[in-house]
C-alpha cells in the first residue's frame, strides 16, 4: 500500500484519468483501495511500475501461454519446508527488514491446509457475525425513528445482513464486505422495522454472501437530511428486492425502486454462478477480486431490469428513492 501511494503521487493527470475507476482515494486524495487487476491492463501497466517482480501481479504461465517472467518466478514453488512465514507491518515487510525485526513484531505460520472461497463467494468470520436480533412486527414502537421497514416476501426464512460502508466520499464509499453491523431474521411472509443510526451509510443484503443484490440506503444525507436509497446488482443478484420512502404517502404510492421480476432462474447458464451456500445467482457485472465483470449478466440484466431500476454499470441513471422521515420500506423477494 504504501508503494502505491508513492506511485499514485507521482502519476500523472493521464494516468490518474486511466484509472479513475479502479483506484480509490479518501476525502484527502489518499489511495485507500484499489480495484481488480484482471482484465484491466492499464491498471496491471501502473502497477508493474512499483510492484513488479515483488509480488504475483496475475499473469503466470497458463494454458499454453507464456506468461509474464517475474509472474512466473513469484508463483513457482519454493525448496524446503511446505510452512510460510507471513508478515504484516505498516512500514516494510520485505523479510528481514528493520521494520520486522523487533519484539513487538510477530510472525505466524501459515496453516498446512488452505481455506476455499467457495465458489466465489465471500463470508464473514462467526467471531464478526453479530448475532440476530428478534424481530417485532409492531412497527408502532419505533414512531419518530430512522431505519428500515424490512419485508421477507419470500417463501423460505432469511436472514439479512447489514453493512456500514468502511468509509464514504463525494460519490464514493469503500464497501464493507467483511463486518456486518447486525443481522435480522425473518420468517417467510414477516416483516419488522430495523432502527439505525441516522450516520449509517451502506447496505442490506439477504445472508452474507456475495453475489448477493443489494439495497443501498443512508438514513440521513447530509445535503437534505432525508434517506435515500437505491437496489444495485453490480454485486451480483441472488433475488428481487424493492425500496420505497415512507414519508406520508399511502402505502404503495409513493416512487418505487427495484423490482419483484424473478431473473435468476431463467438467466443465460453464463450469467450464473453458484454461490458458497449452493444457490445460483447472477455474477457481479462490475467485477472485484473474484473476477472481471459478466457481460453476460450485464447484457440480460438491462433487458430484464434496466439501470433505471437498479445500478447495473455505472453510476448513474438508477432512481434516487428518498424519505423525509429517514425511514424506508425494502421488500426482497
């Protein structure tokens, strides 16, 4: 990370126009994460100029390709013990550094057998899982509170999970992936208001896996006070899902976002993969660590859904759903 940092600033105003999508700064303009290399060779280029030959960037000999040399050399089997020292350090964590070498420092072993994603998914560790909370149908206790009507329309029970951003900016936000705030469950058919604090920025998903569809929201935007929301699936769609404000309006009036379209089942075989837990679902249009974007996923997306129904690419055209009163009703279905 800090190499990259470097190297960000000393890039120049084309590079940092190449990359304005796959390399995420704070408010200050510091790098805080960066996107997926595969698929992406004006990132590889720009990351070759600091990390080449140091770490495995991701194009290694494979199926008759040749790869690239230093690719090569970092994915090649080491001599002796089948054991892995790892070390992490804020400064360098080159072996044998100074940053490395003090008492305050510990290495630890890698484990003798690997951990699968599973099928491209990723899920919280059960020490970070909150535990559920029961849910209470009478909404009438929580008159005057901001948060979530949640509505489970499905016929099996779910629990729902979720997640504040790690950080937000002017159009951005660094998604949490790893550490749900809390998670609900309901029954088939069941429904219950979910408080949150009015800073909370982020998303419900059913579990917590991915791909999953996601509804974003805030409860409180700093430019009005409303909430706002919206139904993504670049992430992925594991179901439908709807948002709608709550705001005085009779029920079912009011601006809906989403859809109730089942699109899953009868998607293209390469649109699809199978999640950890076993359910198909619609991969990730937009890509991430697992994988470069599914065209295919995409293209039958905008014709079932379309992007003024939900973010399928890019980040605008999608419905801004609000509520003066900081609460909104999300269904999934």
């Amino acid at each position: 990370m800090q190499n990259l940092r470097k190297a960000w600033g000393k890039a120049s105003p084309a590079t940092r126009n190449e990359l304005k999508g796959s390399i995420f700064t704070d408010k200050a303009g510091k790098v805080v994460r960066m996107g997926p290399i595969k698929g992406n060779p004006k990132l590889e280029a720009f990351v070759r100029t600091f990390a080449d030959g140091k770490t495995y960037i991701g194009v290694g000999a494979w199926n008759g390709s040749p790869g690239v040399a230093s690719d090569n050399n970092q994915s090649s089997a080491g001599q002796g013990t089948k054991n892995a020292i790892i070390t992490y350090s804020d400064g360098d964590a080159s072996p044998g550094h100074e940053d490395n070498n003090n008492n305050n420092k510990t290495a630890h072993r890698a484990p003798t057998h690997a951990t699968s994603m599973a099928a491209q998914s990723i899920q919280a560790s059960p020490s970070e899982a909150p535990k559920p909370q029961a849910n209470n149908n009478n909404n009438n206790h929580h008159q005057g509170e901001v948060g979530i009507d949640l509505h489970n329309k499905s016929p099996k029970p779910c629990r729902y999970f979720f997640y504040d951003n790690h950080w937000n900016g002017n159009g951005t936000a660094g998604a949490n992936f790893s550490t749900p705030l809390k998670s609900i469950d309901l029954a088939p058919g069941a429904s219950t208001f979910v408080p949150l604090k009015k800073t909370f920025k982020g998303r419900v998903q059913r579990g917590s896996l991915i791909p999953a569809t996601w509804v974003e929201f805030q409860c409180a935007a700093a430019s009005d006070g409303r909430a706002h929301g919206d139904i993504s699936l670049q992430q992925g769609c594991d179901g439908a899902a709807t948002i709608q404000g709550t705001d005085g309006a009779p029920h079912g009036s009011g601006p809906l976002g989403g859809f109730t379209k089942d699109v899953v089942t009868g998607a293209p075989k390469a649109a699809k993969v199978r999640r950890g837990d076993g359910v198909w679902c619609l991969a990730s249009t937009m890509g991430n660590w697992m994988g470069p974007p599914n065209e295919v996923a995409a293209e039958w997306l905008f014709r079932e859904v379309g992007q003024r129904k939900a973010y399928i690419k890019g980040g605008s055209g999608t419905d801004d759903i609000e509520s003066r009163n900081g609460r909104l009703e999300v269904c999934f279905y």
